[in-house]
C-alpha cells in the first residue's frame, strides 16, 4: 500500500524512460473504493507529444491505473510515449 503524500509528486516514466510528468491526484471509485486513475500533470514535451499543449501551463491527465506497471522511486508505465498517443482511455482531467 502507498499513501497519497507518497505518491503525490513521483515523476511517471513511460516504458523506454520517457519522462511523462508528475502525479497530482488520484481519481477514486467510491462504489468499491479503489483508484482508478492518477492525474499526471504532463511535462511540456509530454503536453506536446499527447496533443494536450495548453497555451500559458501544464496539462494534467486521467491515467488509468492499469497503465501502471510498479511504483517505486518513481511511477513505471507498461506503455511507450508511442502507445499512449493511440490510448483511449487517457484524456484531460476535469479539474
């Protein structure tokens, strides 16, 4: 079990070390109380790369938690910067 202020500000890194961004919040399932997404809010390459550029900041999105595959020092996704342009399941947080 990791605790949010643990989680909160780890660096996610994409399968092949791209550096993606940093968690900022967690999104969680009242009905069965698990987290189902991390709001990662994106490096300015990532921002780029996803299409998610925003004019004057960062954006932040939904990850879904079965894109992780270990946290540790940081959080480690199973999926490539290539991969993650194609996912469905990643959109902009609703903040």
């Amino acid at each position: 079990m990791v605790s949010f202020d643990k989680l909160s500000g780890k660096f996610v890194i994409c399968a092949g070390g791209f550096d993606l961004g940093a968690v900022n919040g967690v999104e969680i399932d009242t009905n069965t109380w698990q987290v189902t997404h991390l709001h990662v809010k994106l490096s300015k390459q990532a921002s780029e790369d996803l299409g998610f550029q925003k004019r004057f900041r960062s954006s932040t999105v939904c990850l879904p938690t079965s894109l992780v595959s270990k946290i540790g020092d940081n959080v480690l996704l199973n999926k490539c910067l290539d991969e993650l342009t194609q996912h469905p399941e990643i959109s902009e947080c609703n903040e």
